[in-house]
C-alpha cells in the first residue's frame, strides 16, 4: 500500500504503525499536532487515553 499523501491534522482517524508500540494497530482520533508529534486519543469501553506518536509512526486511515 502507498504512503498516504494527506496530511495528519486534528481530527483526522489513525492507526499506529509501530511495531514496537504496544499501541500497533490501535485506531484512534488526533487531537493535536506539533512540528514531529501528535496526540491520539483512544476510546475503548470504560477508558480513555490520549499518547503522544511521532506523525512517522501513524498512518490515515
């Protein structure tokens, strides 16, 4: 598959890419954006958290 072209921006969906996160594969919503990071917020059930990725390690989903 392609590298996505658009940009990750607040609100945007995303998966986690990182094989060595133990995050890999979770989908998420981003909340905000800095020059090399993001914070993503998971929902899942009765939790909420919100990591912080590099934009390298997410992709658009």
């Amino acid at each position: 598959m392609e590298l996505s072209t658009k940009p990750i921006l607040p609100g945007s969906f995303v998966v986690v890419k990182d094989t060595n996160s133990i995050y890999r594969g979770y989908k998420g919503f981003v909340q905000r954006v800095t020059k090399k990071r993001a914070a993503v917020l998971f929902e899942g059930g009765n939790w909420d958290k919100l990591i912080t990725f590099q934009l390298t390690n997410l992709e658009i989903v």
